[in-house]
C-alpha cells in the first residue's frame, strides 16, 4: 500500500495486540553471540552454557554447631547424671576423646557427631558429655550444599546476585553469557530538538526514555541524534543501523503526510503490522529489513512508552535470549471507573495509595497520550482487555509497574 492509499484507509483493521507480538517474534532469530565475563560483570546476563559445579561445598565435613567432635558410640548412654568422660585432645579423635571445634570447623578426623557445648562441661582436659548422639549428629557433611558435577543452572538463566554467590562458592570465576542485544534508537520528527524550543518544538524525550530502558531491559542502547522527516535520511538511518539486533524508531509511525517511517521500511524490506488494538498508541508499526526488526514507535510520548513495553521490550528479550518475565504486579481497589472500548486493549495510569487499610488505584486525571508528566507522576498501569468495557469504581485490578523492574 503507497502512502497516499494508507493516509486515505487509515486503521480501520487493527490487530490483536497478542498477535502482533507474536508475529513480531516469529520474525525474528535470537542471536548466537558469547562471550566470557567474570562474576562481577554478569549480573543479569544470560547464561549460554550450563553451569556446572567443578566441587563440593562445602569440600569437607563440617561441625554445624560450636561444641566438641566425638565419637557418637562413645556418648551411648549419656545423661545428667551419669555422663560420658571423654578426655580433650587437639588433632585426631580417638576412641574416648574429643576434640573442641566452631560453627564452620573441618570435622577432625575420627570425629563422626558433635555435641553442643550446652550439652557439656569441661574440668580441665577432661569432658563431661550429658547427652548421647548419633552418628552425624549436628555435622554438615562434604557436598551438603552443592555436590559436584551438579548442573547448577540451565543455558538461558538470567544471573541474580546470590546465582552469582553460589557460582564462586563452588570456585567459578567467570561465565559464558550471551551478549547483550544491540539496540538502536533513531528519534524523528521535525520538530524536535535537543534543547531550547521556538514556539512549535518539542524537546526530544522519546529516543532518551526508550534508549535507558533499553540498558535497563539487558540491551546495549544507541541513542543517534535527530533525524528530520526526509525519506532519504530516515532510509539512510535505518540502513546504517542494520549491524544492531533491532532498529527502533520514535515519531513518524502513523499515516499523515509526515508519517514516513512506515513506507520506508516497507521499501528496504517488509512492514508485519501496522495499526495495534490498544490505546494509546495504536498507530505502531513493526517490520523486517533484511534480517533486523525495526519496531516503530509513535511520538507520543506515553503511546511510546506503552509500545515499547508491549513490543519492544519481549523483542529484546528474545534476541538476547532472556526470560521473558511478566511485569511486577500489585492488587488495588479503583477509585474512580476506568472506561474502554470493546475490541482495544487499553492501558489506564493510575497512581497508588498504600495509606489506609487497602492499596487504592486512583486513575489519571487525563488519558491524553501527549501527557508526559502523566506517566511520570503515575506508579502503574491497569490493563483492560478487549472483551471488556472497562472497570468499574471500587473493583479490585492488578496494577502492573513499567519502572519497578527489568
């Protein structure tokens, strides 16, 4: 479809917002690219080889308690008031000794239990045992916590913090991950510009919000300068960035006369969707130019955030092979009806109470997707999905939060 054709039809047909996902994705290969980090440098990455254990650990036998090492059969029979007299030695527990150890201590050899000191009373070098034990009592044995050769986490895990504790307690320094996807930003639009606007600019946010979620999102942001509603320069942007996993471009996605961004990509290779069932920000586009996905973005700024949560951020997790993890949710009762169209998924932004004896969600005053400070001075969103017509005051939503994690 030229561009005259698209600016006359409009978005009459739009589609499923699951659909597009999925199209989008089914689009596109995750890329295969390694390489080694050490521990300190791969929180959040994704592991591209099993983690394999190479030792135990603990990599001896261990007391579990401060006490004395003994050997259990020589405390059968202990009690208050005819205890077990063991005589304290340093070194080997023999029949008929003990030796004192802590929390953490390597079990002496000999040793197969330990009393708690509570347990004991010590007259010099010799030891009163009052209670009797089992063979293994209060030991931690070799290998309790990790056994070696056990595959500790699977290709594709994304690293946290204690994945990372427990990977150099079993004596790894450095992991194979894959490398984090490449993302170009390209903001458009005429009448942007970086700073000091003249009546009719607008000083450019989009490309800035988009490329930091980006980082925060496990991808590698590059944010270019502003391009100009030309084709030539829009078709020479996007080429130029065909070496990253995905060009994302902001403004310029809809189907006025500076709307460019669309024709272009179907020029250099193949628009899959154009026109998404939800609000704001119907009129997204996502295509294919040789091999990389480009997701355009529209210029609102809230449209552009809710997009770009929708399909940019599983985009990024795909070709990078992350988990796709849902967003962090919380329940909330509405204060106010959230309205919605049949057949739009709709994205309301609320901002949430936690003062009284349940968390309250109180919808933005304006569902304008120009509104910035409306996302900015909200904590959430409530998804109405196209089979309903909205909520109704005081229903109990789940409130899902864009900035409360990757």
């Amino acid at each position: 479809m030229n561009h005259d054709d698209r600016r006359t039809a409009g978005f009459k047909e739009r589609t499923r917002v699951a659909d597009a996902r999925e199209t989008l994705l089914a689009a596109v290969s995750p890329h295969e690219r390694t390489e080694r980090r050490p521990l300190g440098e791969a929180d959040g990455r994704a592991l591209a080889e099993t983690a394999v254990a190479p030792a135990d650990v603990p990599g001896y036998d261990r007391a579990a308690v401060d006490g004395y090492a003994v050997r259990a059969a020589d405390t059968f029979g202990a009690s208050g008031r005819s205890p077990s007299i063991l005589r304290v030695v340093d070194g080997v527990v023999e029949p008929g000794t003990a030796a004192r150890v802590h929390t953490g201590s390597d079990l002496p050899d000999g040793a197969d239990a330990v009393v708690m000191v509570e347990d004991t009373e010590r007259l010099g070098d010799e030891l009163e045992v009052f209670s009797p034990l089992a063979e293994g009592k209060n030991v931690g044995e070799r290998g309790e916590d990790v056994r070696e050769g056990d595959a500790l986490f699977d290709v594709g895990h994304e690293l946290r913090p204690s994945d990372l504790g427990l990977l150099r307690s079993v004596g790894v320094e450095d992991v194979t991950v894959f490398e984090r996807p490449r993302i170009a930003v390209v903001p458009t639009g005429e009448e942007l510009v970086e700073s000091d606007p003249e009546p009719g600019q607008v000083i450019e946010t989009n490309g800035l919000t988009v490329s930091r979620l980006v980082e925060r999102w496990g991808g590698d942001a590059t944010y270019r300068d502003i391009v100009v509603d030309d084709a030539d320069l829009l078709r020479e942007a996007i080429e130029s960035d065909l070496d990253h996993d995905v060009v994302v471009t902001t403004g310029g996605s809809s189907v006025g006369e500076r709307d460019l961004i669309p024709d272009v990509v179907a020029e250099l290779g193949e628009v899959l969707v154009h026109g998404v069932a939800l609000k704001p920000g119907h009129p997204v586009a996502l295509g294919v130019v040789e091999g990389t996905p480009v997701v355009m973005l529209p210029g609102y700024p809230v449209a552009c955030l809710v997009n770009a949560f929708q399909f940019l951020r599983p985009l990024l997790k795909h070709v990078g092979s992350l988990p796709q993890r849902p967003l962090p949710t919380v329940g909330a009762t509405l204060t106010r009806k959230v309205p919605s169209s049949p057949g739009t998924r709709t994205f309301a932004r609320v901002r949430l109470d936690h003062s009284g004896d349940e968390i309250t969600a109180e919808p933005a005053r304006t569902s304008g997707s120009g509104i910035l400070s409306s996302v900015a001075l909200s904590d959430g969103w409530v998804v109405v999905p196209e089979d309903l017509e909205g909520h109704d005051e005081g229903e109990t939503v789940t409130v899902e939060g864009w900035e409360w994690s990757a």
